[in-house]
C-alpha cells in the first residue's frame, strides 16, 4: 500500500478512537467542572455502556433502544456513584473522593467481570460490516457511527450549557461554587446532573465503541487513562479541549503505531502527558479558571 494511502488510514482510525477518547475527556471535564474531583471510574462508565449495549442487542431491541437504554444506564450508575460515594464525602479533603473514584472502578470491573465473564463479548455493528473507501482509506460503518454520535452528543452538551437555565447554572456553579449558592443556585444537585451527563456521555461511547473493539470487563481502565490524557491535552475543564485533545490523541497515536511500531501506541499516551504537564501544564485551551462547563 503506498505511503499516501497508509497515512490516509491512519488517520481515519485515529480520528475514530479520538472521538472515544474525547467523549471520556468530556465525561472527566464535565464532573471535575461540577464537582472540583478527577473521576477514574470514568472508564468505567464506558464499560457499563457497552456491557449493556451487548446485553439489550442481544434481546433483540431495536438499535434506537439499545442506544437510549445503554447510556440510561451508564448515567443511573454514575448518579448513584455520585449520591453513594461522593455527596457524603463533600466537605473531606480533596485526595479522599479521588481515591474512592479509583475504589469504585475496581468494584465495577470486578463485577463485570462476575456478571458478564471473563471474556470479550462482541457485538454486531450498526449498519453492515462492508468498509467504504475513502482517499485511499477503508473506513467501516461503525466509525462513521462513532464520528456521528459523538457529534451529535458534543453539540446537544453546547446547547445544553449555552442555552439552558440548568445548563448556565452549572457553568455558574463550576466557575464559583460559593457565589453561586449565593445566588440560590443548589450546587449538590448540579453535581448530580454533571455525573449524570458524564455517565451518559461514557455510556454512548461505550455502546458505539463496542463494536469495533468487543465489549470487556477490563476495558474501562485503558480507556480512562486516555480519556484523562486527552482531558490535559487539552486543559482539563475546558470541554471544547477536552475534545481536541481526545481526537490528537487518538491520531498520534495511531500515527506512532502505523510509521513507527505498535508497541508505542500505548506508550504515546504517557509521552504526550509528561510533555504536556512540561512544557504547558494548562493544556493546548486550558487556563488558570478552568470552570466553563463547555
């Protein structure tokens, strides 16, 4: 295959894995907005959502449903790992929230693990398995799901928080939590919504994703890992970073995977993060205030 064409499908599959990898950045942006803490179970979100969206297509539910009830849920988990684990934890110093967030993804892969088994579980992609040729690219049906998707679901969060009392109350309360209770704005449920948001961000992308790459109880934690990369790329809070960052990680990565060796895919992650934290610890759009929602 030439050079030309090698370079066209690199691309096309990084910007396929960025678009997951920024949706887990927008989930890890969305709660350290709402709630001041870096969420590692955010991988797990996207476990949950796939786990599920293998579980509901294989009752035979339409793609409509199977879609909707997947994030459903992967948002439900998030909201009760935001009642149980973080609410009574508020007024606790910063570390301890962050280390029951590592906690609860242990607890969930674990019990993916005893629920769904050890193995990866595939599952039967949207609309087809014959690939379309692009620019010298094979590009399948499910990237172009995973592209369109995380489109949509980035511009209805835009909307969301430009266009909506909620939505400018959250940003409110993520730009200054105290002057916003002074002005009657209930910070603890605009914590509940953000882990909600998150949750049902993760979940889409794990349902999308499941496709290509199976569903397995072990998959959240590499993708977290990701996610919180692209996330500092980008500037951590900064949700428009979180998703630049997400889609230049994914294609450095399968750049360095494709010219280089794919024993560097992973280590590509850790390399862009130190450089970050180096050379600019805000990120590409990140700045000091980092509390802007989207």
């Amino acid at each position: 295959m030439p050079l030309q064409e090698q370079i066209a499908q690199f691309l096309a599959t990084g910007v396929t894995e960025g678009c997951v990898y920024a949706l887990v950045a927008l989930g890890f942006t969305i709660i350290f907005n709402s709630t001041g803490i870096v969420n590692f179970a955010q991988g797990e979100f996207v476990m949950i959502g796939a786990m599920f969206g293998v579980t509901f297509s294989r009752l035979g539910l339409p793609l409509v449903l199977v879609v909707l009830f997947s994030t459903l849920g992967a948002a439900l988990v998030a909201i009760a790992v935001e009642r149980v684990a973080i609410r009574p934890l508020r007024d606790a110093p910063l570390l301890i929230p962050i280390f029951v967030t590592i906690a609860a993804s242990l607890a969930f892969s674990g019990s993916a693990k005893l629920i769904w088994g050890p193995n990866a579980i595939p599952m039967e992609p949207f609309s087809g398995h014959e690939p379309i040729r692009l620019a010298g690219a094979a590009i399948r049906p499910q990237d172009l799901w995973i592209v369109g998707m995380s489109i949509v679901a980035v511009t209805l969060l835009q909307l969301f928080f430009k266009h909506t009392l909620t939505g400018r109350a959250m940003r409110a309360a993520a730009s200054n939590r105290s002057a916003a209770r002074l002005v009657g704005i209930n910070t603890s449920t605009m914590a509940m919504i953000g882990f909600a948001l998150s949750g049902a961000i993760s979940g889409l992308a794990g349902v999308v994703f499941a496709p290509n790459k199976f569903a397995a109880y072990g998959m959240g934690t590499p993708l977290a890992v990701k996610g919180f990369c692209g996330a500092i790329l980008g500037g951590l809070g900064n949700g428009l970073g979180a998703v630049l960052g997400g889609i230049m990680l994914g294609v450095l990565e399968n750049l360095a995977a494709g010219l280089v060796s794919s024993n560097y895919k992973d280590a590509i992650t850790l390399i862009v993060m130190m450089l970050v934290l180096f050379i600019r610890p805000t990120g590409l759009l990140g700045k000091k205030d980092t509390g802007r929602g989207l």
